[in-house]
C-alpha cells in the first residue's frame, strides 16, 4: 500500500474527453521553456494519441524488428539505471566541485525518475506526456495520451491528477520505450511502446484487470523487461481504498498475444507499489514486494509483507521462493513491515531489505528463506523508495536521512553513515558523489560517499517525496512538481 494510511487525500474525477487523432511526431530544435508551467505553443513537436479500445494494439501500430536506438555509455535506460536498480554510473565523469541547475517547465508534475536513452532523455508527466530531450535540454519531440484521470473519479489517492506515474523502461532487443498511462473517469490503463529517438508510437494496449477494480488500482511501480515481455506493477492508491490486490502484469515487447498475471494468494491487499519496481536479478527472475494484505495474526499465510521471487522464462510468472518477516500477520493488521522499499541486490550473494518498520533484513540470493528466513536483521529506520548500491554498500532512503550501510562477507549489516535528516531521497551514485534530494526543501545534495557530509547543493524545485534523480555524462536530471531539473556537475 502507499504511506499515509492516515492521511486519504481527496477524490478525483472528470470526464475522460473524445480521441484526438494520432499524428506523425516531428522533431524541433527549440527548447522548452524554462518557467514552470506548460510548453509554449510555439514548439511545434506535438503528437498526441487517444486513448485506445480495449484488446490488442491499433492495427496502425509499427513493428520493430531490430533496435532503433543502441545503447550508450552515458544511457540510464530504466529506474536507477539497470535491470538490477543499481543507482549507480561507471560513466559519470568525476564532480568538479560546482553545481549549477537549469529547470524546465512542462505540462503536468513528473513522479516518474527520467530514463536516458541514446542521448535523449525521456519524461513522462502526470497530463500523460512523454517528452524527448536533448542531454542540453533542447525538445525533440512530444507525444501525449489524451486526459489525465481527474481528481473527482477516484475514492481516495494524493496524485491529481494521475497520468503517467511508473518510470518508464528501454528494451534493447526491440529498441522500444515503454509507459503506462491512466485516463478517464472510469479508469484505462494502457501500455504503451515508442521510438526513443523520434517519439513515434509502435503500439499501445489496454490492459485488463479481472478480479479487482480498476478504478483501485494503481501504477506506481518502475516497469521492467525480461524474457521478452514488459513488466508492470500494480498496488493501491493512497488511502487503500476499494477492492484492490497487488498484481504483476506481462505483456509482450511487440504488444502482441496474451497478457500474463501474478497475483499475491490474498484476499485484498498486497499491492506493489514501490517506485523502484520490480527488479531483474542475474537470472532474469523478477523480484516485487507486496505491501500489507488482508490476513491477520490467526489467519493462513497469503503472501503479503513479503518479498516474491517470480520465474517468468516460460512466460507465465511463477512464484519459486519467497521471504516474509516472522511478524508478518501482525504487520498487515497494524500497516507496517514491507512494501516501501525494494530490495537492494548486493553482488551476487546477498539482498537487502527494509520497509515501514524499523527492520532490515539481509537475505541470501536464491535461497530467501521463507517466513522468518533472513541471515540477519538490523534495526536502522523507516526506508521509503529506492536504493542505491556500489560494491558492498547499500545507500538507502530513510526517512530521517540517507544511511550508507556496508554488508559485511557474512551477511551483517553495518551503518557507515547518517546523512542530515532533511536529505531523506532516493539516491543514486556516480563521479564520487552519492546525489540525494531533500524534498522539502527542493534541494539536490552532492554527499560524500565515505562520510555522508554535503559537498556541494543546488535548488532544483519542489518535487514529489519519492523524486530520484537519473544520471546522463556529468549531469543528473531531477523531476519535479513542474517539469525538470538538469543539473551539471
């Protein structure tokens, strides 16, 4: 589920408007507009595609056969950077010592971390536009997927309105970018797949959800390729109002054939709502972490609070192992536990793993040990978002200040480090800094990666408290309420 159980923001709601007709996207060597707020109407790379019927892709929809777009050394092609949510850049050359910030209005508030792909970053805002940047800032295209659901369709929820919300992921067997929009007052929910470099659309899908209600679920969640299909996770809106479980959706990199399923065995609940996602291990396996579900202390095991290990190569998830605290039941009924962080892949041994509740929890890679299985476990802090991971460290987003936490050859968790409480973002690390946000404050810290101490900082805007920064040369680019922030180290 979402944080702030306690706090059910309000509703949202509108009507969804007709189909705008799909146009053929054109590049512009125009910047956008560097004031909070929409693009000028001058810049003319607009595209828009309507929301889609239900079922398979238009038929107007291109096939890729081969990649348009060949991955390079300053890409950050997904969340944190690679199938494995590292957080970390090889490429990133070393800081100066200065930063300075050029911000970019857009459409709508981005919670979505920016990907980079071939040079171009991709943005995706909460009015479901999905822009292409230069490294500079300069726009090449735009592409838009008709109206955002509106603030009264929905019984609860604290985005509003609620476009695209998941970070958005390259495939580099298809050369194919990959997002989720939400439109309408009876809420779609519908993949779709573009160029990277131009922005032109392969295809788009609505996506179906038997057994629950549409209109309760949400996509927050990174998405992830694997096995030939994109991955899409699903969790609650703020509020866990209505019928809801937390379910991972497959569907093929061309947009084709059937759309695969996993579900937590719960009756309500479990939703798969971090911002990081699901994520790759190195046997293409998926790794999602269900929030609380609906079994209590007396009740059988479904589950919930607890971290999934999904087989997808036969195409069909299928659950092969799993870790749940041995508190599990009573953290579903008192909403603490997992969900809030996904885990940190530590080499090739060991995953790191913390949540609401003050615990974390080392567990060993391909054996996680089911109810009560961890190798360790630490009392450190509440982690929300996603982590960062360099060599044997772990850098992790809590919320009274990003720890460094080293894990020791048999499996210990040791805290290096406690930044100041205000820099409380998911981090990521590269040229010798570990680059966080203080959310409140609308700041980018450059932190020392040995002692946690602010080296340089940077105003880049208010943002969202899940914001986390993506990484391109010697630039980090930060989503914000308003747009981006490219920031040049």
């Amino acid at each position: 589920m979402h944080p702030g159980r306690a706090k059910v923001f309000k509703t949202l709601g509108a009507s969804l408007v007709a189909v705008v007709i799909l146009l053929v996207g054109c590049t512009s060597s125009q910047p956008p507009p560097t004031s909070a707020g929409p693009p000028s109407a001058s810049v003319p790379s607009t595209t828009s595609a309507g929301p889609p019927s239900a079922g398979p892709p238009s038929a107007s929809a291109s096939r890729p056969t081969s990649p348009t777009v060949p991955a390079a050394a300053g890409d950050w092609p997904t969340y944190h950077g690679d199938p494995q949510r590292s957080g970390f850049s090889a490429a990133m050359p070393a800081a100066s010592g200065t930063l300075t910030a050029r911000r970019l209005g857009l459409d709508g508030a981005v919670y979505a971390s920016p990907v980079v792909v071939g040079g171009t970053i991709i943005v995706a805002t909460e009015h479901n536009t999905l822009y292409g940047f230069s490294p500079t800032g300069t726009q090449r295209w735009r592409m838009n997927f008709g109206t955002p659901t509106p603030p009264s369709a929905l019984a609860c929820g604290n985005i509003e309105p609620i476009g695209i919300t998941g970070t958005p992921v390259w495939d580099p067997a298809t050369g194919t970018v990959f997002a989720v929009a939400s439109t309408g007052t009876s809420v779609v929910q519908t993949l779709v797949g573009l160029d990277p470099a131009t922005g032109k659309l392969r295809f788009r899908r609505q996506l179906a959800f038997p057994g629950v209600d549409p209109n309760a679920m949400q996509q927050r969640g990174a998405l992830a390729v694997t096995a030939g299909k994109v991955w899409i996770p699903f969790g609650a809106r703020a509020g866990d109002c209505g019928d809801y479980k937390g379910r991972v959706v497959g569907v093929a990199t061309n947009g084709a054939g059937t759309q695969v399923d996993f579900t937590p065995e719960t009756k309500r609940g479990g939703g798969i709502w971090n911002p990081m996602g699901v994520v790759v291990n190195r046997q293409g396996r998926l790794l999602a972490v269900s929030a609380n579900g609906a079994a209590f202390p007396g009740d059988s095991y479904d589950h919930t609070n607890t971290l999934l290990e999904l087989d997808v190569t036969a195409g069909t998830p299928r659950l092969v192992d799993s870790f749940a605290p041995s508190d599990w039941a009573l953290n579903n009924q008192q909403d603490v536990g997992l969900g809030s962080q996904s885990p940190a892949l530590i080499g090739d041994r060991w995953i790191f793993l913390g949540g609401k509740s003050m615990s974390s929890y080392v567990l060993a890679q391909g054996r996680l040990g089911g109810i009560g299985g961890e190798v360790s476990q630490g009392q450190f802090c509440r982690s929300f978002g996603g982590t960062a991971v360099r060599g044997s460290t772990v850098y992790v987003p809590c919320t009274d200040g990003v720890r460094a936490v080293n894990i020791t050859r048999d499996g210990k968790p040791v805290v290096a480090w406690h930044a100041d409480g205000a820099i409380a973002g998911a981090p990521v690390v590269g040229g010798g800094r570990v680059y966080a946000l203080d959310q409140d404050g609308g700041v980018l810290h450059a932190l020392d990666p040995g002692t946690g101490q602010t080296k340089e900082q940077v105003a880049v805007g208010v943002t969202s408290r899940f914001a986390t920064p993506a990484i391109t040369g010697s630039r980090v680019i930060v989503p914000t309420m308003a747009g981006i922030t490219i920031v040049d180290t």
